[in-house]
C-alpha cells in the first residue's frame, strides 16, 4: 500500500485502504515540529517542564505559556499547536469545574484524562473538523497519589512514570528511561523526589535543545507537591535557576568529554 494520501487524507473520517486516518497521522507530525515536553511522576508529586522556543527576540518573558492548570490540583503541558493547547485548556478547565459542580469533589486527574481524550477522538470522527495538533501531558496530586498520563491526537492515552513529546522526544525519552530503570534496579519506590526531578527535567530539556541545534528558547516548569500544597504552580525561581546553572554545567561537561 502506498504511504502517501493519495485523495484518502481529504477528509479525517476516510480510511485509507490499508486501515490508515492520514489527517490524524498529519497531527502528529504538528507536535513533532514543536518544542519537546517532559512529564515526570515522582513519589512526592508531579513535574511539567517545557521547551519554550522563542521566535523572536521581541517577545516578552514568561508570555505564551505552554503548560496550564486545569483545576487546584491538575496542570497540562501541551507539545503542538499553541492555539489548540490553549483551547484544550479551556475545555479541561469546563471538565474539572463540571466534576466538581456534579459530585462535590475534585476531579481525579484519569477521569479528567479520560474526559479530555474523549474530546480529541470527537474530533478524527467527522469530515467537517480536524484533528488536534497537539499531544498532551496531564499531570496531578489527587486521592490516589500522583498521577501522570499522555493523551495523543488520535484520542488515545496512557499513564507513565515518566513521559515526552514533541521534538527530540526520543532523546528524552532515552534520558527518562535511564532516570527510572535506576530507581527499578536501586529499589527506590516511586522514584525521585520532586526536588531532584527538578534538575533532572531541565538537564534533558536542555540536551534535547542543544541536540536540535534550535533557536533560544525557555524554560518552563511547574510541580504539584507537598511544597506547593498539592497545589499546580510553577517552580519557585530560586529552584528553576539553580536547575538551570546546572543543567549548563552538565551540557558544557559532556561536551568537554566529547
């Protein structure tokens, strides 16, 4: 079977021959061009860290976040479209305050995932919309413990220990797989600590940045911890700077040895 449209990628809900939705399959290839994202569970909370590529030098700092809060509790790191991600927010924000409004409680962040990802696969189902440019990581502190999932354009999602997308995703990934097989083989239940995955997020962001060769960018990171009163914030400057200096450290280390 051919691997290009070929007239079957005019419409999202048309198959190819071979069983194909080429529209979505084009979504991906939306969050493969877009700064990478890194989610990381850990036994005391929950990191979100994003590269924030800067397309110009007369953008203003911290503008154009690409991680939001859903409820107190919950906050989405988006990989893709920015206009998609903040609309995706919007509708996680509906959720989690209908959830709330409904049953008097917070929502938990897999059924808010689940409400989420049933909203993206909507979206591949008729010929009259798109699918979603982005990928999405959910992250939060809920009854349960902390929690962590990746919800695809297609409307599929997952949860992990550790999770990246975007551009340079394999690389990450490669550097979260190391992070958690140690803990695996050390014994250490549920992994690092809150503070510790702090700069272990900002080194593998800073990797995968030198390693695409790309323009400026910035770093974005929040967490949901004890320190943060189970609640999404972001990290407390004094913290993403020290992660940051030692993340330059490490890369000007590596390439010393290089």
């Amino acid at each position: 079977m051919t691997s290009i449209g070929t007239g079957y990628d005019l419409s999202v809900s048309t198959y190819s021959p071979d069983g194909r939705l080429f529209q979505v399959e084009y979504a991906h290839k939306a969050v493969e061009a877009a700064g990478v994202a890194i989610g990381l569970r850990c036994k005391d909370g929950v990191i979100l860290g994003v590269e924030r590529l800067l397309h110009s030098k007369l953008l203003v700092k911290g503008a154009n976040r690409r991680i939001a809060s859903l409820d107190e509790h919950i906050g989405l790191a988006s990989a893709g479209l920015l206009a998609d991600g903040k609309h995706l927010a919007r509708r996680g924000r509906e959720e989690a305050s209908s959830f709330r409004e409904n049953y008097n409680s917070p929502v938990t962040v897999q059924i808010l995932s689940d409400r989420i990802s049933a909203y993206l696969q909507a979206y591949t189902c008729y010929g009259s919309v798109r699918p979603f440019g982005l990928s999405s990581i959910v992250g939060g502190v809920d009854k349960t413990g902390p929690k962590l999932f990746c919800i695809e354009p297609s409307g599929v999602y997952y949860g992990y220990r550790a999770v990246a997308v975007g551009k340079g995703k394999a690389l990450a990934k490669t550097e979260l797989e190391k992070i958690v097989n140690k803990n695996l083989e050390s014994g250490t239940e549920g992994g690092l600590t809150v503070r510790e995955a702090i700069d272990e997020v900002a080194r593998i962001i800073y990797l995968v940045h030198d390693d695409n060769k790309d323009k400026d960018f910035e770093l974005e990171m929040t967490w949901i911890c004890e320190e943060s009163g189970n609640k999404h914030a972001l990290v407390p400057e004094d913290l993403l700077k020290s992660a940051e200096e030692k993340a330059k450290a490490a890369l000007e280390e590596g390439m010393e040895e290089d």
